[in-house]
C-alpha cells in the first residue's frame, strides 16, 4: 500500500465535514430550533464542559468535597492533573454555575490567588484546552457567520453569534419560540448584545443593495458557520502577558487601525481599516487570561471594568463593542498586596472575585506531582520514600506550628494527611485546621523540589537516588534560594530537613523489621501462643505446656513483651485483651476466623517482638563492621530479597538501607 493511501484510510473525512459545516441562516435557525445550546454563553459552555467529564464525591474530615474529573486533565492523560486542590476548584465551578444562571458572577473578573508555584497556571490552562476540546465535539457545538464582500467572504472579526443579525424584536420573537420549544433547558435562552462595528457597516450595505429586505440579505449576503475554538488560531482564546510600561499598549487589548487600508478605504474610521484583533477581541464567545494580571498598567485595568461589567469594550474610533467571554487573571501574594493597599483601585477590587489556590497541605497529594513528573525516570532507580520524603519537608514548611499542647509539627502533618492519632477525631482536625486559615500560602514551592529532585537525577553517579542525596540537595539550594527573605526562615526550613531524616530512620527501620520479620510461619506460631495466653487470662483459666504437659497460668512476661511494642501501658493490659478476644468472639458468631491481619496494632506489635528475637541471629551489626559470615550473608540476602520483591527496592538502594538501618541499631539510635 501507497504510504499516502494509507494516510488517507486512517482520516475521519465526516469528522472533518462536520467540523467545517457552513450553511444559510435559516439552515442555522433550523439547527437552534433542535438545539438551542449553541446560543449559550461562555460561562454556561465553560461550566457544562467541566461538567461534562463528571464528578464524584467524598467526605474529607466530615465535610462533603465534590472531584471533577476534569481537573485530572483527561485531554493529555494527566500531563497537567491538579491534585488534591478540590477544594479550591469546587469554589471554581460554583462560580462559573452561579455565572451560567446569570446570577452576577458573570459580570466580574475571576481571580486566582495564590503563592508561585501552586497550580494557577495550570487551572487557566486546563479551562483554555478543554474549551477547544469541547468545542470539536457535538455537544460543544457554536457558529459564527461570513459576509460575502467582492474579495471573497469575509468572518465576523468578532465571531460573533448569528443571532445578532436579527434586530432585537425579531431576535427576541424566536427566542420565544425556543422558550416554548426548549421548556426544560436549564439556562435562560437569551441571546444579548449586538453587531462589531465591521459587521453593522457589512449590514448596512447589504440592507441598501436589497432595500432593506433584511430577509434577501439573509439568504444572499450571509454565511453561517461552525466555529472552532483554538489559541493557537486565536479563535475565542486569547492569552495576555504584561510587558514594561513603556511597551504596553491598550490596543493590544482592543485592537488598532490598519494603516495601509486607509489608503484603500480613505478613511481610519472606517471598520475594514481596522484590525479587530486585540485579545479581548478575539476571545469573544470562549476565554481571556490575563497572566500575573496585576502587573498590568492601570489603563489596561480601566478597561478590564467596562469588559467585565458591562461586557462591552471600546477600540479606538468606535462605539462601544459587545463581547461576551470569561476574563480571567491570575496573581501572587505581594501583587495582591500591593492591589489592596492601592485606593485607587477600588473599582476594580469591587468588580474582581477572588479564589485562593494555595498550595498543598496533604504529603500524600504533594507526592503525585513528583510521581508525575519522575514515574519514568531512565537508567535510574528512585528509591522507596524518596518523593515522599521531599514532599514531607515541603508541606511542613507551608504548615503553622500547633497551638495545641502536646501536639508537633509532624503530628500535625499526619493528622492533615488522614493518618489516626489516639485523642484525635475528625472534629478535632477540622477545628485544628480552622485554627490556621492562611496555611497553605506561604512555604516552599512545589518547582524548588522539583528543581532539586532534577539536580540530583543528573549530577548524581549512582544507579540509584536515595532520600539523603535528595535532601541534601534542598538543604544546599536554600543557602541561594531567591524567595526566602530572611535567614531565621531559612533555618526554620533546614531544621524542618532533619526532623524528616528522623522520620525517615524510623520507616526504614520499621521496614526492614518487617522484612525480617516476615516469616509467616513463626509469626503465626507466635500470634496463636499469644492468643491461648490471653484466652487463658481472660477467661480465668491455665496454660497446657506443649513441652512437660503441665498446666501452667498464662505467661505474663509473653504477653506483656508484645503488648509493649505498640506502648499498651500496665493499666491498659486488661482492656486490650478484652478487646482482642471480644472481636475474635464476634468474628466467631459470623463463622469467621480471626488472624493477625486482622487487627493492625497487633499485628505490627507481632513483627515487632519477632523482629526483636530474631535481629541478633541475624547480626546487623556485622554489616557495620564488614565481618559477614556465609551464614549471615545467606540471611541478609533473604531479607535483601524480601525488600526488594515487597518494597520497591532495588539491589543497590536494598544494601544502601539495610547499612543504615545497621548503624542504627549499632548505636542504639531507636525510639524505641
């Protein structure tokens, strides 16, 4: 087969057909009269897109949060996913549906506010591809119309909607055929706003040539077309950047005169001498942003009151314009410091809705974004709790110490992160975290982390990546780091670092008493010697010795030595065994049988206590010294093999850990 032939059977030619559809207006009328969600407005289209991917909800500490898919960017398979910010984005898309029903959001500015680094470009980002996206499909449908001029037929420089070709009590009395048409349609069918000046000059000389038989001019004049959202085209996307004052122009807003069609037209009032090509021009009928909005010059800012207000806009040498599109900016703290403090701008603080997007505050969602980025790392191995660790010691710069006694910093951070702490109920972390209301704001941003993961990946000469190159590496970055603005944060944020290798000795540790640990067997044997003791104690009665026969009471220091593993203090001995033998007791009823999976303090407190028999056969320590016999390598090979078969380690990082977890105990350096 011809290489083009094969090109050409794998093109969708309908597909195309239907996205370039061009017909007469009554063939448009007909299409409205099916379906009137072609005449909605871009908040409506914004908020039915978004929710068009669907959503589901769940329950965070009590408090019922609404995920929409949307925001996991199923357009490029996650590239751009925003985690764990349901919060903010629910604030979002309340908005854009307050705006849809036309309730007032939809005459103000929508702000993102927020630290650098905390996701605000990527929101704006997601909402401009998914409107492109939406726009390709039948349900996303709009159209815009072309007038027949001697050149060929020209586009409405505004894109406009075909409907303000009609005057308003016409417009209006096919609304209301709609109306009774269409009575359960969500949105209110109404269709505001009138012709861009280039496009009343087109119907004014069409209406002279039919002698105002505005129906002729309908038919013959006139072409309606599907319209396609794209930035790139700069079709119903716009995106503006703020330069230097002295290169900031207001008609890169609004458009300017095209001066070699004066010469053709004679005049620079005339709209064809005009290019109607200004940002908040060609994002009529989808969406504006306006990056790091504040740093825009207060004229460009006069301009954003009227566009947002009064939806309409004003280029040079004409009326008034209508436009109808979501403007929306997006800026950091001391900008918005700065616009607070300004009472000049008053007007625009009233006409602006602000939405923080702060950064995260859970470590399970801060790891996604590094997951994301170095899931497929090439020729090396990132070890276990490496991207956890980094995103542990960036969320503890962002958090507010605890005002409550007897409660740190990391404990707090474990709370937030949905991990169980005795005394702590849900309740009580929502009013912890109500205690702070800034947190989130401020802290280190996600891209420093990233930054300095990245350094590590390429500078470093090992196979493998472990938690201590990386947070050596933020350790040495903050002696430079640009934002930090006083030398008491920056040793705040290197104090934080070594509470993190603290509770990074403890998980390793904890992890490779389980690899020794891990033999089902004798742990089974000690979980049921442990069960007849308390069976026996609960219940009053005595122990059969397996060895002498004899009948013995129940072996307290046995008991006892697992139970102190998990902290059950003396006065509590009596109520966890009760505790133990009331669930077996109900399982038993159920016709089920109790194992010590079945319970997770026992069964840590299990691996704990036969971690505890069996390190000294093992001998660790000999790892310290260099001196390994042929039988403890044997043994450390079987727990090397075990981490890395159950987790995630590689040969190299394996060795790496069970030699620091050695020295540990060498120096007897546990919490325990």
């Amino acid at each position: 087969m011809k290489p083009l032939e094969q090109i050409r059977r794998q093109l969708d030619l309908e597909h195309y057909r239907s996205l370039h559809w061009e017909g007469s207006f009554e063939a448009y009328l007909n299409v409205l009269l099916e379906d009137p969600r072609p005449l909605r407005t871009s908040y409506q289209r914004l908020h039915d897109m978004i929710v068009s991917y669907g959503s589901e909800t769940y329950t965070h500490f009590r408090e019922p949060v609404i995920h929409y898919r949307f925001f996991d960017d199923p357009l490029e398979n996650g590239r751009d996913a925003v985690f764990g910010l349901d919060k903010a984005l629910m604030k979002l898309v309340a908005f854009f549906k307050a705006a849809a029903y036309q309730y007032g959001p939809e005459r103000r500015i929508l702000l993102l506010h927020g630290p650098v680094g905390s996701s605000k470009s990527t929101i704006a980002r997601l909402l401009k591809k998914g409107l492109e996206v939406y726009s390709r499909t039948p349900e996303g449908a709009l159209y815009s119309f072309a007038w027949r001029t001697e050149e060929g037929w020209e586009p409405c420089p505004m894109h406009e909607e075909p409907l303000h070709l009609l005057p308003t009590k016409l417009r209006e009395e096919f609304l209301n055929t709609l109306r009774a048409r269409h009575p359960d349609y969500p949105y209110p069918i109404e269709v505001e706003g009138d012709l861009c000046p280039a496009c009343r000059f087109y119907m004014r000389e069409a209406l002279q040539k039919y002698e105002g038989d505005l129906a002729a001019v309908l038919e013959n004049e006139v072409r309606v077309r599907r319209l396609i959202l794209s930035e790139k085209d700069r079709v119903g996307i716009g995106t503006f950047q703020p330069k230097d004052e002295k290169n900031q122009d207001s008609t890169e807003l609004t458009g300017d005169i095209n001066y070699r069609k004066i010469a053709v037209y004679g005049s620079d009032s005339d709209p064809r001498a005009f290019n109607f090509d200004g940002e908040l021009n060609i994002a009529n009928r989808g969406i504006v942003e306006f990056i790091e909005i504040l740093k825009l010059d207060v004229a460009f800012l006069y301009d954003l009151l009227t566009a947002s207000q009064e939806h309409k806009i004003k280029s040079k040498k004409f009326a008034q314009t209508d436009i109808d599109e979501v403007i929306l900016g997006h800026t950091n703290e001391p900008e918005y410091k700065k616009l607070q403090a300004n009472e000049f701008m008053e007007a625009f603080r009233d006409r602006t809705i602000k939405i923080d997007v702060p950064y995260l505050l859970r470590v399970s969602d801060e790891v996604r974004i590094y997951q994301r980025d170095f899931a497929r790392v090439r020729g090396k191995h990132i070890a276990p709790h490496t991207l956890e660790m980094a995103a542990t010691w960036a969320v503890l710069t962002r958090l507010e110490p605890p005002k409550k006694a007897g409660l740190n910093l990391m404990q707090k951070l474990k709370l937030y992160d949905g991990k169980l702490m005795p005394g702590w109920t849900e309740e009580a972390v929502r009013e912890l975290m109500s205690e702070a209301a800034r947190e989130g704001m401020e802290g280190i941003s996600p891209r420093y982390v990233q930054d300095k993961i990245s350094n590590v990946l390429v500078t470093v000469d090992e196979p493998c990546i472990n938690p201590f190159m990386v947070m050596n590496e933020l350790a040495e970055g903050l002696k430079h780091h640009s934002l930090i603005s006083n030398e008491q944060t920056r040793e705040r944020y290197k104090a934080l670092l070594e509470e993190v290798k603290s509770e990074y000795a403890e998980i390793v540790k904890n992890e490779v008493q389980r690899a020794i640990a891990t033999d089902d067997e004798a742990l089974q044997r000690l979980f049921h010697n442990y069960i007849d003791h308390i069976r026996a104690y609960v219940l009053g009665e005595r122990v059969k010795n397996p060895y002498t026969g004899a009948s013995e009471p129940p072996n307290e220091r046995l008991m006892r030595s697992v139970e102190e593993k998990i902290e059950i203090p003396e006065s509590r001995k009596d109520d966890f065994r009760r505790e133990i033998m009331n669930y077996i007791g109900a399982l038993s009823l159920e016709g089920k049988s109790f194992t010590y999976k079945d319970n997770e303090r026992l069964r840590r407190a299990l691996e704990m206590k036969l971690f505890e028999d069996q390190k000294d056969t093992i001998r660790l320590s000999a790892l310290v010294s260099g001196a390994v016999d042929p039988e403890t390598q044997a043994k450390i090979d079987v727990v090397k093999a075990r981490l890395t078969q159950d987790y995630g380690y590689c040969e190299h990082c394996a060795s790496g850990v069970l030699e620091f977890v050695a020295s540990i105990f060498a120096r007897g350096d546990t919490k325990e």
